[in-house]
C-alpha cells in the first residue's frame, strides 16, 4: 500500500471513528497529522503545526461567540417573537418567517447547527399551535439554515469561497450565495408541501379508520341490548384508538391551540445586539474586513456593555465543532504537504472528463457529509476541486455550486448534527418516526440532488 493510500486510510479511520462513537474525529485528525506527517511522510513538526488553519479559526470562534451572546441575551427570542406577531393567524406565513429567519442568521455568519439549534425548537412549536406538521417545519429550518449558509460571512461560505478563489472566479461569491439561496428555498417549498400532503392523508386514513371502529361499536352496541356493549368491545376501541394515535404522532393536529404569543421585550442591549449583527455585514461585505476579525469586534463591543455575557457565551461555544473542523483541515494541509492530494487529484484527471469528475465529486461529498461534518468534507475536498473547476469547458462558479449543494443538503440525516438538532427538538414520542423520515429524506437527497445540480450547474453550465 502506498503512503499516499495510508494517508487518506487514516482520515477515513478518524471520520468513522467520530461518527460511531463520541471521540471528536477533529482531535483523531490533529494527532494523526504528526503521526502520519513526521513518521509516514519525513515531514519536520514545524511543518505540520504550519497546516494548522489560524484564518479559518479565528473565523469560527467570532462567529460562535458572537451568536453564543446573540442567543444568551434574548435577541433571538425577540426576533422569533417578531415572527410569531407578523404571521398572526396566517398560518401560510409560519414556515416562511422560520425559513427567512434560520437563512438570515446563518447568512449573518451563524454555523449552520447553531443557526439550527436556535431556531428549530420556536419553528416546531408554532408549527404545533398552528397546526403544521413539525416534520414539516424541521425540514424547512434546515434548508433555510443551508440557504444561507453560502454567504460569504458563513463558515461554509468561506470555505466554498476558498474552492472559487483557487479556481480565479473570486468574483462570483455573490453567485453562490444566491444559487445556493433559492436552490434551497425551492427545496424548503417542495418539502413542506410533501411532507404536508402526506401527513394529511394518513390524518384522513386515522379518520376513515376510527369512523369504521365508531359503527362497528354501534352495531355491538344495539346487539348488546340496553345494557350497552360489552367490556371487551370497549377495550378493544380505546386499544385501537390509542394505536392509530401512535402511529399518526406526527400528523397534522385536526384543530390548532390557539395561543397567544408570549411578548418579549425590546431593550436596549437587544436593539444593539441588532445593530452589532448589521455592522458585521457592513464590515465584511462593504469594508472587506475579515469575517473572523470582525465579529470578535462586534462580540467584544457586546460584552464590554454588558459584561456578564461573557462567562456563558464562551462555555456556549461550540468547541467541539472547533476542534472538528480545524483538525480535519489541518489534516488536510498535512496531506497537501505531502504531495498525497496531487495523487488523488491526478486519479481524478485520468478520467479524461472534468464533467464526470465533478459529478463524482458531488456524490462523494452528499454521502460523505451524510455521515461527517459538512464543514469538515468542505475542507478535505477544496484541493481536489480545483484542477475541476479550472477546466476551460466548465465554469468554476457551476462546479463549486454543485459541490457545495451536494454536501449541505444531506445535513438533515439523522446521523449528521443538523438532523440529531432536529431529533433533539421534537417531542419524545416522535422520534422513533423523525428518525425514519429524516433517514428517508436524506437517503433522497443523496440520490437526486447530486446528478440535479449536476446537469443544472455543470452540464448546463449555469453562471
């Protein structure tokens, strides 16, 4: 076995090993590094420590802890609150607000989890008082956190930039987010409309069914006499009525509660929390200012008004998602230094056919994610797209756009944190069928959209 074939063996080790069991597969990568680096390829430990990606960390930890502060004081809750207030008993308004929101937080520079994390659980309850199904509503704040998650702000983003930029087409940034953003929508749209329809008819079946137990109990009913129908009838009715229930758990309710929204007060550190997230946009995308740079600004100007955020909002950081993504690149820098990548990327060339190559790509990455950080498959991907993306008969921008689709929309498997998030949010009796149906739709996923985006983006050569 080559050295190059026992690099890339490790790294599958360490992915597998971090999806089975609760051992950060960014940790297994960083320790590997030296070991593969120093003893496998004679590389120097100074080398190695030099793959460490610092641009890319400073990016995570201002983004996490910016949003660490964004939901630990209330401004979260606020804008939910918002939300709740605009849709007011138009129930058509809700998945949309909850799309617009998880895409405008994720698009502001939220990881896609956190983006996740904060909105799913407000989405599925207004989902149950206005009588949606909250597997509905879980996909849909999924697909808005993927719709935004190619800004340039985003960690995704940046490193989707990273693949344009190495490709020459730095200018087209714009264009991802926005292919990235309604590709996604469409998909949110389709989904809930899915999702919806079958929840309705498996209501409509539940119906139909208990309506058949209703007439045959009042036909035993009548042959009983006037004494009623018999204990066993009775019991068997209540046991069959509580079987449909369990099996319809996430049904569309008949009738929504009607509630009223619980108000959540402007205050002050709020409003400047709002002003603080705008500023980051400002600062990045007009200023040009470094997104990592830029939210420890915004982040350190918060917690000096306000000083007892700092404590929960750094122990709210999402550390071992740090720890994943940079040991994963830093891997990746190793394998580069190596020359291992210039092998792959030369296997990948002997296909004789960049199309075919980035249609294999694609699916590489949707099944790899499905399973392993998205952000993670990002980095150790982002070489080998390169010689893809330069070919003369392609466009970079309809490469990359094809790649990043591919390995973020497979974030809602159960076996990825984004799907565990939307797990973590439902009600106890529904996730034995959250599992099946998110399982269902990744596995989808996986099959359609890869060759879909594909034959829009590459073949077609959209850009």
């Amino acid at each position: 076995m080559s050295m190059s074939l026992i690099a890339f063996a490790v790294l599958i080790v360490a992915f597998a090993v971090g999806s089975f069991t609760r051992i950060n597969a960014g940790l297994i990568a960083t320790v590997a590094a030296f070991g593969v680096g120093t003893l496998l390829a004679g590389l120097p430990i100074a080398d190695v420590i030099a793959q460490f990606p610092s641009g890319l960390f400073f990016i995570l930890v201002g983004a996490t802890l910016l949003f660490a502060i964004v939901r630990i004081n209330g401004t979260i809750d606020l804008l939910a609150y918002w939300a709740e207030r605009l849709a007011g008993d138009r129930r058509v308004l809700v998945p949309i607000l909850m799309f617009l929101l998880t895409a405008l937080l994720a698009s502001a520079g939220a990881f896609t989890p956190a983006a996740i994390a904060i909105v799913a659980p407000v989405a599925l309850a207004l989902g149950m008082r206005f009588g949606i199904s909250t597997l509905a509503m879980g996909l849909v704040v999924v697909q808005g956190a993927n719709a935004g998650a190619f800004s340039p702000v985003n960690p995704f983003g940046v490193l989707a930039n990273v693949m344009l930029d190495d490709a020459g087409a730095s200018a087209d940034s714009l264009k991802l987010y926005l292919y990235c953003f309604i590709f996604n929508a469409v998909l949110a749209a389709l989904a809930y409309v899915l999702v919806q329809a079958i929840m309705r008819r498996r209501e409509l079946r539940k119906n139909d069914h208990e309506t058949v137990r209703t007439d045959v109990d009042a036909a035993a009913a009548d042959s009983a006499g006037p004494g009623g129908p018999s204990v066993g009838a009775d019991t068997e009715f209540e046991s069959a009525g509580t079987r449909v229930r369990s099996d319809t758990a996430l049904a569309v309710p008949e009738e929504p509660v009607a509630t009223r929204p619980i108000k959540v007060a402007v205050t002050p550190m709020r409003v400047l929390t709002l002003l603080g997230i705008v500023a980051l946009l400002v600062l990045t995308t007009v200023a040009g200012l470094d997104v990592g740079v830029a939210s420890l600004i915004v982040a350190l100007a918060l917690i000096c008004i306000d000083p007892g955020v700092q404590k929960p909002a750094v122990e709210n950081m999402p550390w071992s998602a740090i720890v994943l993504v940079t040991g994963i690149v830093t891997y990746v820098g190793m394998l580069e230094e190596m020359g291992a990548l210039e092998e792959l990327q030369s296997g990948i060339a002997s296909l004789g056919n960049s199309s075919a190559a980035a249609l294999i790509t694609s699916y590489v990455v949707a099944i790899v994610s499905a399973f392993a950080s998205t952000t993670g498959t990002l980095g150790v991907i982002s070489p080998i797209v390169t010689p893809i993306a330069i070919d003369p008969l392609l466009t970079p921008i309809g490469v990359v756009t094809a790649i990043a689709i591919s390995s973020s929309v497979v974030d809602v498997s159960p076996m990825s944190t984004s799907g565990a998030l939307l797990m973590a949010s439902a009600q106890p009796k529904d996730e034995r069928l959250f599992f099946r149906a998110l399982l269902l739709w990744a596995i989808a996923m996986i099959a359609i959209v890869p060759v879909l985006v594909w034959f829009v983006f590459v073949h077609l050569g959209l850009g």
